[in-house]
C-alpha cells in the first residue's frame, strides 16, 4: 500500500512532515516541504514531476544519502534522520540498492568486479561473491557479459550491470533515478520490465523517479511532486 | 586483498600518467641510491675502522715519515696490545689511469693488526715465502685480471725506479665495507731496493689497544713520548683519521642531503600532482563507492593504500635499478674504494618512498574522505 499520510510503524518506509532547505547564501530554499509518504514492501512507486520539483532531494533522503531539514524517515523500524554519518552509510550498504540516470558504473572495472563492489564490504568470502554476482548476472540477463567494461557494453546493458550492482546485496529496496532517462525505447522497455519483475517475482520494493509517463505506468502507484510538495 | 582488483584498476586507468609518476620515482630513488652508495663509498674507511684501532702518524703530515725506531717503544706504551707498520708506495701500473692503492706491510704483523682481511693460508705462505710478492685485494684483481704467479710490474713514483712484484695471493674481506683495492707488498723488499734516504723509515704505524684500554690515554701517552723530538707524532683512531681524510673530499653529506631533498620535494610534487588529478577526475566514482556503502575511512584508504602503492612500486624499481647498477662494479674504476648499496641505505629508500607515498596521498585523500556524495552526484 502507498499512501500519501502514515498510520504507525507498520510500514517498510515512512516519511513524515518531512522537508529539506538548502541556503543560497542569505536565501533559503524549500526543495521540499511537509512530504508525508508511506511505502510498505514490494511496492513499485513513481515519482513525477517538473525539474527541481524535489524529486531526486526526496529519493537522496529516502536512501539516507542526505538527511532532512525537519520531519524524520523510518525504514525497516530505523529513524534514519538521526543517524550519523558513519552509521548512515552503514545503513545503506545494508538496506538501499540505487540505480541513475547515467548507470554511474566505475569505468576501469569490468562488469563482474562493478557488480561485486557492494559485497567488498561484506564479510562474503572470494567464492561467496563470485557466486552472488553470477546470480545476479542471470537475473538480469547478462551471463557472458561478465568480463565486459562499461565502455564494451550498450546503455541498456550497463544499466542492467548498475541494477545487478543495485540488487546483488539483496538491500531492502531500490532507488532508481531516471533510469530509462538515457535510453531508447526499446532499451527502457526492457529495463522496466526488469524492474517490474524484481518486484513481482523477487518480492523487491522499488521507489522510481521518472520524467516518462511510459516508465510511471508500470509502477503499482505513481505520486506527484511539485515544488516540494508531494500529491497523488 | 579483495579491494586489490579496485586499487590495481585505479593506478592502471591512465597508463601513461602512471608510468611516468613511477618512471619519476624509479629515476629519483636511483638517483638517491647512487647517492647513498657514493656516500658509502666515501666513508667505507670510516664504517671499516677498527674500533680499537688507531693510527699514530707524523705530526707535520701524513706523508712525512717516521723512524723505523719508534716501533720498539710504541710497544712499550701501556694498552698497546698489537703494532704493525706500512708505507704508501703511490706506484703506476701501466698508465697514470690506473690507480689502486699500494702498500708496502710488515708482513709479519699486518694480518694481527687487520684480522678482517682473508688470505687463504698457503697463498700467505707464499708470501711470506716471496719477498717480490704481492697479495692484491679481489677487486683490484678482478679488474686487471691478476691471478696467482702473475708478475706485476709498476713504475715508481715516491720510489722510483721498476719495480716488479709477483702475485702471491688474493685477500678477500668479512664485510662489504672492507677496501678491496689494494695491493700489499713486502716492507723490507721496499727498504732493499728504496734509495739509501729512505732507510729505516715508515710511513706511519698502526696500533691495536689492548680491550679495556682508553684510547684517549693511549694517544696522550703515545705523541708525549715523542713531544720535542725531530719526528712528533700524531696519534688518532682510525675512524677519526678516515673521517679527517674523507673530509678532504668535500662535504659529501651536505651535498647528498641537498640533493636528496630536491629528490624528495620533487617526488612529493610529481605524486601529489598525480593523485590530486586522479582524485578530482574520479569524484563522481568515489560518490558512488560512497553511495554503495563504503565510509569515509574506507574511501581515505583506498585513495592513501594507491599512492603508497605507487610510492612502493616506483621506489622499488628504483632501488633495484640502483642495487643493479651497484653490483656491476666501480664506475670511477678504482677511485671508489667500496661500491656497494648498504642495505640502510637500502631500507632508507624505502622510507623515502613510502613516505612520499603517505604525504603526497594524505590531501587527495582527506578531499576523498569529505566529499559530500549528493553535492558529487549532482555534478555527474
């Protein structure tokens, strides 16, 4: 269920009154004002809206890549809001899978080693990893492309690699930002229907944010952002 | 190890760039161990010095010499456990080019008095049997290929005349320090076929204090004997006569430790410049390491452990070229008495790399280990 409002702890992701100023020198800006939002698991959610709608700002706080100006988020049962640095990043490594826009894969690795970054800071053994990444290779279709650079591989391919990247430490949900936005339409159907079966068959929650009603249509429910302000 | 596949992608994304940050190191700690090794050179005299040895030479110069006479009554002097005596013949072996020390012994007591040289026991009989023999250090041999039964023949120059020796055995030494250059002949050939002004007269002695004994007391006692006579003398250890006399060659250390700091300075340019770069061209892949789950420290790490690991594998290549280099011989063919990379200075060049390694990482690496990842995803 998603739903604008929360009603107690049960949720997987729970954000309330939540809002984010950044300063401009003596100007305030409210990227994000009063957002309530409560996400329970295996959902797939779209986010909408114009450009500097605080679309990407509310996907950075729900991954604890930045934290709120005022309101607090609770993932899984933990208040991320008040987390520290170090245990923020602690927390993601654990919990939070991301995909961009631009893949944003490490150039000089191939897609195996790309894929297993995550797990290099687990205790996994060598054979562990290897044989998680090659799961997660399968899973997104990549098999014999293991051994490929970024740069040997189409766009649709590498956001494949940065979604088998995203899924390989089985986090708790996905963050995917624009992850079609670089790609053509055959490439971003076959992306979509990736994510769509991450969450039908895998059982994953994915939050997505899009500029493509297309990509927004395959989301169970899809919210709108606007100047801040998130509505149905 | 697991983080080695990232580190070792890292260094090898700019190829070019990375051979030439290493090349500069490889040139620079070459250049530090041909330094270290020339200083070693220097001082060799000095780190092969007996410790409980001591030189008593003529007061007005070294190359003045001192009666045959003392020898008695520098025996007498209380703590003096051993003596023996020499003189520099400062011959030519077939061309002024040529230079190895030669020194004219008391065969008798040379070996008591430098127990740190090897002779294999029938070469010295040989010797002691031969008074136109000769034992020649094996770097010296070597060189000119002398081998046992040669005959040598050199050209005076404080004694001239020809002079012809015959190469009884070939001494090789304990420690990598030790001078194998030179060329020992017999005193008394010296003295029978010197010219009558040279008679009885030595070039300086060299004394063996008993154990327990105070050198400074022994010197006292030795140049008080001979104060007001036609021949004072001056009595010094030995470490502090090869320090006086490598002194004369200018000031080595000063101009190794310039030189060194140019090296060290120019490194921590070279690699700071290389890894500052590397840094700023990856911020967007550090922000994801970051976004995956790797802390601040993790980041510090990596981007320190690369450019140590630069450090490390630069300085090494360096040292090796520089140890190569030392183990093909003397490049001044004989003016360096020991050429040999002393394993500090070895060790000192580690520690040169690595903490151009760590100083030169430590900026790029706090940069690294503060970046903010939405302010760095927001530029990719």
């Amino acid at each position: 269920m998603v739903q604008l409002g929360t009603n107690g702890n049960s949720h997987l992701i729970a954000a309330r009154d939540v809002a984010k100023t950044y300063r401009r020198g003596s100007e305030e800006l409210h990227v994000l004002q009063g957002v309530n939002l409560a996400v329970d698991k295996g959902e797939f959610v779209a986010f909408m809206g114009p450009s500097g709608s605080g679309k990407t700002t509310l996907l950075n706080l729900l991954g604890g890549l930045d934290v709120p100006s005022a309101g607090s988020i609770t993932v899984a049962g933990d208040e991320i809001s008040r987390l520290s640095r170090a245990k923020l990043t602690a927390w993601r490594a654990r919990h939070v899978g991301f995909v961009f826009q631009m893949y944003n894969l490490i150039p000089v690795l191939s897609a195996f080693r790309n894929i297993e970054l995550p797990l290099l800071l687990s205790p996994l053994s060598g054979a562990d990893r290897r044989q998680h990444v090659q799961t997660v290779l399968k899973v997104v279709g990549l098999e014999g492309r293991a051994d490929h650079k970024p740069r040997e591989l189409s766009g649709g391919q590498q956001q494949r690699v940065a979604i088998a990247r995203a899924i390989v430490a089985d986090p708790t949900f996905l963050l995917c930002d624009e992850p079609t936005g670089d790609l053509d339409r055959r490439s971003a159907d076959e992306i979509l229907d990736l994510l769509e079966r991450l969450v039908s068959e895998l059982g994953k929650t994915i939050l997505m944010v899009t500029h493509d009603p297309r990509a927004a249509e395959r989301a169970h429910a899809t919210l709108h952002l606007d100047k801040g302000v998130l509505t149905n | 190890m697991k983080f080695l596949p990232l580190l070792f992608a890292n260094l090898t994304r700019r190829k070019v760039r990375t051979t030439l940050t290493l090349g500069s190191f490889a040139v620079a700690l070459f250049l530090f161990c041909l330094l270290v090794t020339i200083r070693a050179a220097f001082n060799s005299g000095i780190d092969a010095a007996g410790a409980d040895r001591m030189l008593v030479i003529n007061k007005v110069s070294l190359i003045q010499p001192l009666p045959i006479a003392y020898r008695e009554k520098l025996q007498r002097v209380p703590g003096v456990q051993d003596l023996t005596y020499a003189n520099w013949f400062g011959g030519v072996y077939q061309d002024e080019k040529n230079f190895f020390a030669q020194f004219a012994i008391d065969a008798d007591t040379y070996r008591t008095v430098y127990s740190e040289f090897i002779v294999p026991p029938d070469q010295w009989q040989a010797f002691l049997a031969d008074k136109q023999g000769a034992v020649i250090g094996k770097a010296t041999a070597d060189r000119y290929g002398f081998k046992i039964g040669d005959r040598v023949p050199l050209k005076g120059g404080g004694f001239p005349g020809d002079w012809e020796f015959n190469v009884r055995g070939i001494y090789t030494a304990r420690r990598p320090s030790d001078d194998l250059t030179q060329f020992w002949f017999r005193w008394d050939y010296l003295k029978e076929k010197a010219p009558p002004w040279f008679a009885n007269q030595v070039g300086w002695y060299t004394v063996r204090i008993a154990p327990g004994s105070d050198a400074v007391k022994v010197a006292k006692s030795i140049d008080e004997i001979f104060a007001n006579s036609a021949w004072e003398t001056r009595t010094q250890t030995e470490s502090a006569f090869m320090a006086s006399f490598a002194e004369q060659m200018g000031n080595v250390e000063f101009l190794m430790i310039a030189i060194g700091s140019v090296v060290f300075f120019t490194l921590l340019l070279v690699t700071g410049n290389t890894m500052a770069t590397s840094v700023r061209e990856r911020t967007g892949e550090l922000a994801i390491l970051k976004t995956v789950g790797f802390t601040d420290a993790s980041v510090l790490a990596l981007v320190m452990i690369e450019s140590v690991l630069l450090a490390a594998i630069g300085g090494a290549l360096g040292i090796a070229a520089g140890k190569g280099f030392t183990l093909l011989g003397d490049p001044t063919k004989g003016m360096l008495v020991a050429f040999y990379l002393p394993a500090s200075g070895v060790a000192a060049g580690a520690a040169l790399s690595l903490s151009v390694g760590v100083i030169a990482g430590l900026l790029p690496a706090l940069t690294a280990m503060r970046l903010q990842v939405v302010d760095a995803l927001r530029r990719l």
